[in-house]
C-alpha cells in the first residue's frame, strides 16, 4: 500500500534503497508475507522475491 509518505518520498527522487527502507519502516511484514503466499501457490520463487525484496528477516510466528 502506497502511504502519503511513501508518495511523497517517490514523488522527490529518493532512491530505491531510500524507498525500500521506508516501505519497511512503515510495515515490515505485510509485503515479505505477500511474497511468502505467493510462494507457497507457486506464483514465483524463493529466489525471485530475494532477488526482489533483498535479504530478510525471519517472518514472526503468526505469519
């Protein structure tokens, strides 16, 4: 989810580790579990979302 934040963040140029680490600031988990679903459905791969998101940390248990 695009915040106003983020928005305006994109909408100065900021770079995209800059635009990564404030997508993480703001929810850390909601886009890594997206990514996890889409996994496990066969959707993409393992690979693809490190290859996307970069390393991550460990998902919490209720995920």
């Amino acid at each position: 989810m695009i915040t106003d934040t983020l928005r305006s963040a994109i909408a100065s140029g900021r770079n995209p580790w800059e635009l990564q680490a404030l997508v993480r600031s703001d929810s850390p988990h909601p886009l890594l579990a997206d990514a996890h679903a889409k996994v496990e459905q066969g959707l993409t791969t393992t690979e693809e979302v490190l290859r996307t998101l970069g390393p991550q940390e460990a998902l919490p248990a209720t995920v």
